[in-house]
C-alpha cells in the first residue's frame, strides 16, 4: 500500500477494495476520511502507519457501514483516535442491536463474528444541519448524500477535494454490481443528482478510484438504478409476496447468491418496494394472510 497524493494535504491510500481519504495534519500526523474493515486496519493500515511514521488522530466517517467504518475502534484504541460519524450512523456501529434495528432483519448470525470487532464509540456526532465541520483544526465542508445509508455525508477537504463514500460507483463496479444496495431509493437518486451542483477540484470514491469530473459517471449510476427500478417493477406484472418476489429478482438480474447475500439484498428489495409505493408504481393487497405486491 502507498500514500497516493490527490492535491495539497490530500491523499488517499487503497487497501484491499476499498479508497480511503488520508489528510495530512502534519509530518507524521493525520486522519483518515473511513477506516474500512476491522481487519484492514489490523493488517493494512497499522503497519502503513508504522512503516511511515504516522499517526491517525481521528476519522471521519461517511456512514455506518462495516467496510467503512469497521476499523475505528482498533484505530481508536491504538491510537486514540477521535471519532467523529454523521447522526443516526453513529448508532449503526455501536451495537450489533442497533444494526439489526436499522436492517429489519432477523437477527441471524449471518454477519458472522464481524460485529464485536465492528462496535465503536462515536467522539462527535456529525448533526444533519451542520454545512460545515471543524474536525482537528481542519475545516471541512459537508455534502449531504442520503439514500445509499440513511444519514451518509461526504467531505470536501481545504484542498477543494471531495469524498464521496458510496453515493457513486466506478463504471467497473457499476458492471459488478447488480442490485446495488440503498436504503432509501428518492434519496438517492436525489443525493446523485445532486452532485452535479459540486465544484470540485477532484473526486475520489470509495469504490472506487479519484476522478476530475464526475459528470458522465452521474448519468451512469443513476441510469443503473432506473434500469434495476425498470426490471424490479416488470417482475410485478404477476402478484407476488416478499420472499417469492426476491427469488425473482435473484434469478433475472442472474446474482450469485447464498444466505447472507440475500439477507442483505432483501433490505435492498424492501427499500425499492417502498420507493415504488412511493411513487404509484406498485400496489399491495392482503391475500390468505400474506401480502401481494402487484405493478399498478
Ligand atoms: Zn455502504
């Protein structure tokens, strides 16, 4: 792993999947915009630091998610690092309950031994008002992008550069992706469109790569949504119940899927149903006790 340097105090570094923002406060001092993994700290960025006599003296974090912010209690006990997380995705991390709450799912072991590795304290919750954030005598701007997670927020460094967490995706994971996992559906869609108002002088996504201009990758990602709404409403021609209706989708958009992955993509699926409620495409309707969803 290397310290790739984007503009002024702004770098990123890259382990396993995932590109994190790295500002410099200093020499040997600085903080990390998301930590990634609990493992990828333990293995990639503890011995990065060591190796270039650094230290982190906080993180910021875009949202709850455990490749994002999975790492931050190892980085707060190695180092005590400040934790700062926007509100609500804050609770995401501070208990395996919480998490369950937020996924509405059952509480299967699915998520296997990640969670108590996963558990963090948050120093400062980052409140949905604030337009701006003085973290560790660093002036950040905040850019609201709801929809992927509910409260996720990217930062824009002093330098004029953006990080943008999950709110885009590189074309090759575009291509990868299938059903790309959102919370809620309108706000992302808005979050992306949104985007276009940036001027930035350069972009880096968590998945993953740094761009000039983000123009053309905005148009991409959201036709990808449309193109899943468009396939996901189609399905709905025949009356079908929850689990029927994830089969589906599973076996049209071809996904590779065991037990996990379904978990996971039944928060997805249920997030595109409300969306469709939402907006009249769908309707339910009670039918021997279950629950139809049927394309309006
Ligand atoms: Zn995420």
């Amino acid at each position: 792993m290397e310290l790739k340097k984007v503009k002024g105090n702004t770098y990123y570094i890259s382990p396993d999947f995932i590109d994190l923002g790295l500002y410099r406060l200093n020499k040997e001092q600085c903080l990390l915009i998301d930590s990634g993994f609990h493992k990828t700290v333990k293995n990639e960025i503890i011995p990065f630091m060591e190796m270039n006599n650094m230290t982190v003296k906080g993180v910021l974090c875009t949202h709850g998610h455990i490749d994002h912010a999975g790492g931050n209690n190892l980085l707060k006990m190695t180092y005590n690092a400040q934790i700062a997380a926007p509100y609500v995705e804050n609770m995401l991390g501070e208990n395996s309950y919480n998490m369950y709450v937020l996924s509405d799912n059952l509480r299967f072991r699915v998520f296997g031994d990640t969670i108590p590795d996963f558990s963090y304290k948050t120093d400062i919750v980052i409140n949905p008002d604030y337009n701006d954030f003085y973290f560790l005598g660093v002036d950040f701007k905040v850019i609201k992008i709801y929809g992927h997670s509910p409260y996720q927020i990217g930062y824009i460094t002093p330098d004029n550069v953006a990080y943008l967490g999950d709110v885009l995706l590189s074309e090759r994971m575009i291509r990868m992706t299938k059903l790309p996992y959102i919370f809620d559906v309108g706000n992302d869609l808005a979050s992306k469109e949104n985007l276009k108002t940036l001027e930035c002088d350069q972009y880096i996504l968590s998945h993953k790569g740094v761009y000039d201009n983000i123009d053309s990758l905005i148009d991409q990602n959201i036709d990808h949504i449309n193109s899943r709404i468009e396939i996901l409403v189609d399905i709905l021609r025949q009356p079908k119940c929850f689990e029927d209706y994830t089969a589906d989708i599973v076996k049209t958009l071809g996904i590779n899927a065991d037990l996990r992955k379904i978990v996971y993509l039944q928060r997805t699926v249920r997030s595109y149903l409300s969306y469709f409620q939402e907006n009249n495409l769908v309707d339910a309707y009670l039918d021997k006790n279950r629950i139809l969803f049927i394309k309006k």
